[in-house]
C-alpha cells in the first residue's frame, strides 16, 4: 500500500511534483518530506508479473507448457495485481479501499519436463524418469488501507512510515504435489507414483460439507528513506513483511496415484489395490502474503534529472534495476526509463500533472517472463 514512498531529490518542490512514484519501475521517483499542504486523492491499477524458467502466462492461460525451456533449477513465477483509492489527509495520514490478488507457482524441472512431453505430440525415445514437485498458492481479497504519516528519526532528513491492510477473502487456493512419474519404452505408458494435496473452494464431493464463504487477513508494511549526501538518496520498501491470511472451513483433498495396482503374495496371488487413494475434509487454512522487497539508491545530477540503481525482490525471484529520470516543469511532463539487467526487459513511465503511465517488458511475447502495468491518478483539493 506503501505506494508514494521513494527518495526524495533534494527537497525541491517542482522536480517532487513531476517525478512522483506511484509504480514498480526501475526510474527514478521522488517525494518531498514535508507533509503535503492540502488534501489529495490517488487512485491505481497495477499488475507486476515476474517468473524465472517459467513464462508469466502461466499463472493466467493454458498452453504455457509448449513455452517452457526446461533448465537444472526450480522454475518460478509470481503475480500480484492490485486497485486502490486512497485519501490522504494533509497531516500526512492515509485512508483508502484496496483489492488485490496474488499468484504463485513453483515447479521442479522433472514436472516441467513431463508437462511438456503429455503436452507434446510425440512420445520419449527411451525410458525417462520424471521427480515431481510443484507448488501453487493464490488468493484474491478486498478492504481497507491504513497509512501513517511519515515520522522523522534522529536525523530530519531520514524517514519512516508504515502501512496496514485488513482483507476479506473471496477466493485462496493452494496445491502440492510430490512424487515420481516414468515412462517405459516397452510398454509405452506412463506410470507415476504421485501424492497430491490441494484446497480450494470449488472442492465438492457427496459427504463434503460446503467451504466457509470468505476468510479474512492482514498485512504490515514498513518504508525508509532520507539522504546520504544532499544529491545522493536512498530508500527501502518491506511490502506485507508481517501478514496473515485464514479461511476457516476449507475443502481439502488429499490423493495418492500410484498405477503399480498390483503385488505378488508370496503364496503366488495378485493383490488388487486402487490407483487412486485419498480423502475430502473441511480444514482451516492458514498462510502469509508474498512479501515484496524494494532498495534505491537515487542520485540527483541536476536539478530536474537523476539516476538510479534498484533492486525488487518477489518471490524469490531478484530485480537488478539500471534507470534515468528527467522533467520539464513548465509542462508538468516527466520521463523515466529503466533497464531490468537480469531478464533484459525495459520500463517507460510517463507523468502528466497527476495522471501516470508506467510499463515495462522483456519483448519476448507468449514466452514473457516479466510484465508489468500501473496505471493511476494523483489529485490534490
């Protein structure tokens, strides 16, 4: 929620009106350390899609499984998309209405691997063995922002402020699998060994109650910033560093596959055994929001133009950020541009007196693996 937070550049009044953050760029963004002088009103949309072996679409589309090169580590890939209003008082206090959705998932490359080869047209050419683990999580909310004026430490020029969620649950769901699959030349046919646990909403089964209707939550997060040298700025950003998510009354299914169906007794009779092998059951489900972690460090080498270095961190997932600033008072009009170093992608972000525009990709199309769009208004009255 902490959307306004960046480093200041030198306290100058017009350069602050022009570059004001409101985005995940890697350009440079500004904010005076005065509290503002009249009321103010700020609406946002934004999506920020980050992955690592796995392309963005993924989390929202089938088909990703064509797209998928597979490498020797986990494969990654996370999402948050966010609405908010927001109302700030000219003391520095923020009140606002937020809806916000989170996706991840993690797969091992054997998982990768054997969603490519069922997604393919062609079978393995020699007995393959596929180790198993995939991991997804995702919940959508909606309520209420709380922000804190920005309080001052020892020093006037150093900062700290703090924000607070609470959300209504509409949706979470969460799956694990674990295990083993194999293909067989000889028999041209998979085998897997698989244990799967899931919860969702859309569970059913004919003894399983129904799910709780919503669950609810919370999330803290912290911002610093201030002033190294009088040109040079630095700040950090821990987004939902201390948060809870529950929703009591969850369906879970819990699975076991296992086509081995058959064993040998030692009295030379077949044993029989299901395949498939589970329970259904109403739990409480209890987890944290992805924490998002963001440093700048921010140097103004003139007075409307600067340059920054960033690094984002989501999900396990690193940003290294390279950017450059500039504005035009007398239009109102500011430019940033910033260079992703790790996934190559490029961000632009526009300002026009309240209204900002900010994207960023790395231009590889359906096999994207950072994607980003914020769009918002500032208001003063």
């Amino acid at each position: 929620m902490i959307a306004n937070y960046i480093s200041p550049l030198c306290g100058r009044a017009v350069t602050a009106a022009v570059l004001v953050a409101a985005g995940i760029s890697g350009a440079p963004q500004a904010w005076a350390l005065e509290p503002a002088a009249a009321w103010s009103s700020r609406v946002s949309v934004q999506e920020h899609s980050v992955a690592d072996g796995l392309p963005v679409l993924a989390l929202d589309r089938d088909g990703w499984q064509h797209l998928v090169s597979v490498g020797s580590g986990t494969a990654r890939a996370a999402q948050r998309v966010s609405a908010a209003w927001e109302v700030e008082h000219p003391s520095g206090w923020r009140l606002g209405v937020v809806a916000r959705s989170q996706a991840s998932v993690s797969a091992s490359p054997g998982a990768l691997a054997l969603a490519q080869a069922v997604a393919g047209d062609s079978l393995p050419t020699a007995d393959t063995d596929y180790p198993l683990a995939v991991s997804h999580m995702g919940w959508r909310g909606r309520g209420l922002a709380l922000g804190l004026p920005w309080q001052a430490l020892a020093s006037s020029t150093w900062q700290w402020t703090a924000d607070a969620q609470w959300l209504q649950l509409t949706d979470m769901r969460h799956t694990r699998i674990d295990g083993s699959g194999r293909y067989q030349v000889a028999s041209q046919a998979y085998g897997f060994d698989v244990h799967a646990d899931r919860a969702s909403r859309g569970i059913a089964g004919p003894f399983l109650g129904a799910s709780g209707t919503t669950g609810e939550g919370y999330s803290v997060s912290f911002a610093l910033k201030g002033h190294i040298s009088p040109q040079l700025a630095f700040s950090v950003k821990a987004d939902d560093v201390l948060s809870r998510l529950t929703w009591n009354r969850l369906a879970r299914e819990q699975l076991r596959l296992n086509t081995q169906v058959t064993v040998r007794r030692p009295d030379g009779f077949l044993d029989y055994a299901p395949a498939i092998s589970g329970q259904q059951s109403l739990q409480n489900l209890s987890t944290r929001v992805g924490a998002r972690y963001d440093t700048r460090l921010t140097w103004q080498y003139a007075p409307t133009s600067a340059v920054l270095a960033r690094w984002h961190r989501l999900a396990g997932m690193d940003e290294l950020w390279l950017g450059w600033g500039t504005a035009w008072p007398d239009s109102s009009l500011g430019l940033q541009l910033g260079l992703e170093t790790v996934r190559r992608a490029l961000a632009a972000k526009v300002t026009w007196h309240g209204f900002y525009a900010d994207l960023g990709t790395d231009f590889r199309g359906s096999e994207s693996e950072y994607r980003q769009i914020t769009l918002g208004l500032n208001l003063k009255f």
